[in-house]
C-alpha cells in the first residue's frame, strides 16, 4: 500500500529482484524525506522552529517517521487523485462508502460527489492506510 511505503511502514519484502527495487525506493524516500526534514527544521520563527525540530527530530537514521506520517496525513487525498485521475468514469471502489449513504461503493473514477454532484471532493474512499498492514 502506498501509504505504508511512504510513511516507512510497508511490511511485504518480496522477492530479490522486489527488495532491491524497494530498498532503492526506500533509500529515496530517506533522501526525499531528508531534504524536506532540513528545510522544515531550518525554518520558522517565534519559537515555531524549536518546536518543529523537537517534533522531527531524527531518532531512526533518516527515516524521518514522524515527518513521513505528518506528510501522508496531509496529503492522502491528493494521492488518491493522482492514482485515480485516469480512472474510467464507470470505475468503482469494492467498499460501500460514506458518500454512498453507506450502501453503494464509490463510483465516477473512485470519488465521492459533492453536493453539486461534480467529483471534486477530497474525500479518500478508504480507511486501509491506518489498518495495521498484517491485519488487512
């Protein structure tokens, strides 16, 4: 899942050829991560900064957990809009969702409508990303 990735937490290993290209994924992600962790940490003002270096600092070699998962919140919608832009009009998510009154699955490429009917909601369709992996 690509939240479990992103926020350093994927348990899947795979095979060797899969593990070399996840610990070339995962060494990005560290220096992604890394440079956001400098600029975040190097900025701010009013007591701000302090509390940004003390809330990301780094206590796992690079992995910056806490900015990865702060990251994810963030942007977990704009990720699921990405992955589902192409998506077939027809396309439907398997879970019955909020959006649907709790009894259709989502459809209209994965998204929720808003009260206009348009598909401009930033509703993502699933709560899996914060299932523990294991248990899904």
């Amino acid at each position: 899942d690509i939240g479990d990735i992103i926020r350093g937490r994927d348990l899947y290993s795979g095979n060797k050829k899969e593990k070399k290209q996840r610990k070339q994924l995962d060494d990005k992600l560290k220096e992604v991560f890394g440079k956001i962790h400098e600029d975040v940490t190097s900025s701010g003002r009013n007591g701000k900064k302090q509390a940004l270096q003390e809330r990301y600092k780094d206590e796992n070699g690079g992995n910056y957990f806490q900015l990865r998962e702060d990251w994810w919140t963030a942007n977990r919608e704009t990720v699921w809009k990405a992955l589902t832009c192409d998506a077939r009009d027809n396309a439907e998510y398997f879970r019955k969702t909020p959006c649907g009154g709790g009894k259709t699955p989502t459809h209209e490429k994965c998204r929720c409508k808003d009260e206009k009917g348009k598909n401009e909601t930033n509703e993502v369709p699933t709560y899996f990303d914060y299932v523990p992996q294991y248990l899904r």
